[in-house]
C-alpha cells in the first residue's frame, strides 16, 4: 500500500513497518500515509535513535536542530494488561476477605473478561480475556453496554423490591479462561516485537525463556481473546441472545 500511495520511493521505503504485525497498532485513518505527499509535511527518521535533545527553538535529532512550534508528546501509558487493582493501585477485597491478588496468583479467570466469582457485583473493562481495537474506546464502549444488560437484566429477574447479587460461577469463568487458553498461541506472533503495549514493553521477549510451564500458564491466561474484536462481540451479543445467563449465579435479597 505504501509504494501504492507515496510517491517518493525512498521515503516509502522509510514509512514500511520493519517488525511483525500488530506489534503496533495499525492506523485505522485513511489520511496517514498520504500526508507524506504534501510538501509541508516532512518525515524526521532517526533510524531508531530518537530525538537527541530539546532546545529553546526547537528538537535536535542527527546533529541538526528542527525548529518547531509546537511539540506533541506521545509517550504512551501504562500497559492495561493484568489484574485491575494493580491497574488502580488498590486492593479489592471479595467475599470472605478474599484479595482479588490472592486469587488470581494462580491465573486468571473471569467471565467474559468482565467479571471473577468471589467479587459479587463488580465489574470492569480491560483487555485480558477481553479484546482491543486500533480505536479502544469503541471496545470500552460496546463492554459497558454488555456489563448495562448483566446489570438490568439482573433487576428484572430479581423482580420489584429485590436486590440481585451476581457473580460468575465457577465453571462459566472456567469455561470462558480455556478458550483463551485454547487461543493463546495466536500471539505467539508477537514475538521479536520492538517493546509496546502487545509485549509489556519487552518484558515478554526478555522473560520467556525463564518462566516454568506453571508460570507460562499464568501469563497464557492474562491474554486476550484470539480471534480479534469483532469476533469477541459477536461471541458477546450470542450469549445475550440466548437468555439463559450461562455462566452467572444470581442470588436475590
């Protein structure tokens, strides 16, 4: 598509992706790439060494100095993989003083990525045993509808004047965590990715060969749903259809 698109070959050249797909996310706008044809845009490559230094006019990179007016920082965020009280910084306490910690040292299991029995009523968005898109805010969105129909669907079954309390059970979260197992080795793509969000910022390629198979279990479990976001709302939107709250134990008050 590059060569498609850009009509100087040797800054084509420079704009191809040189690591695996889905190392990075892919720009999901039709305007990226033939912005580089404008003859106001100019592309910087520093062949993997960065920007040297920042002065008062602007950023040095090669020995030369690129005045600038503005300066746009992307320096990313902490990965959202993981447990979601590390994410917060917080300890969840569930049923009978149980620490989410404590029960997801031996692996995580959820349901739907969304919910983990022991922790009646709480819900959350993340990406393991979940999905991602190049727009992840359309992902947290379709989510939050999902856990808004848990939630009224609840209310009507428990019926007026009853509270539910709701959690997965057992082997619907177990269920749910092998598929994702039965999937993980999709990722196994990832490997040789330059450090990012899809590795832990090289923390997986500098590790693997030291975990056990107890361990490599563990981070199998922390991973996402294989076959892509579109096919995870699907799986979403049939298990709402079906009406038989498979894998969810109610209980009213």
């Amino acid at each position: 598509m590059v060569d498609r698109i850009i009509k100087d070959p040797e800054l084509g050249q420079k704009l191809k992706a040189w690591f695996p797909v889905w190392c990075k996310r892919p720009v999901f706008s039709d305007d990226y790439i033939p912005t580089f044809n404008r003859p106001n845009v100019h592309l910087v490559h520093t062949d993997g060494k960065g920007v040297e230094r920042i002065t008062e006019q602007g950023l040095v990179a090669h020995g030369e100095e690129f005045p600038v007016d503005v300066i746009i920082c992307a320096t990313g965020f902490q990965t959202p993989y993981g447990l979601p009280a590390d994410r917060v910084l917080m300890k969840v306490t569930g049923q009978d003083g149980l620490l989410m910690s404590q029960k997801f040292s031996e692996g995580m299991t959820t349901l739907h990525g969304v919910a983990s029995r022991g922790f009646p009523n709480m819900f959350w968005a993340g990406l393991s045993q979940a999905s991602i898109s190049p727009a992840n805010t359309f992902v947290l969105d379709e989510v939050s509808k999902h856990v808004a129909y848990i939630i009224s669907e609840s209310y009507k079954r428990a019926g007026y004047g009853r509270k539910p309390a709701l959690q997965p059970t057992q082997e619907g979260e177990e269920d749910w965590s092998r598929r994702i197992l039965e999937m993980a080795t999709i990722f196994g793509v990832l490997h040789g990715c330059t450090p990012g969000l899809s590795n832990l910022e090289g923390e997986l390629d500098r590790m693997k060969d030291k975990w056990d198979d107890t361990t490599r279990m563990k981070m199998a479990k922390l991973g996402m749903w294989g076959r892509g976001v579109d096919d995870y709302l699907r799986v979403l939107e049939a298990w709402r259809k079906k009406e038989d709250f498979y894998g969810l134990e109610l209980i009213f008050g």
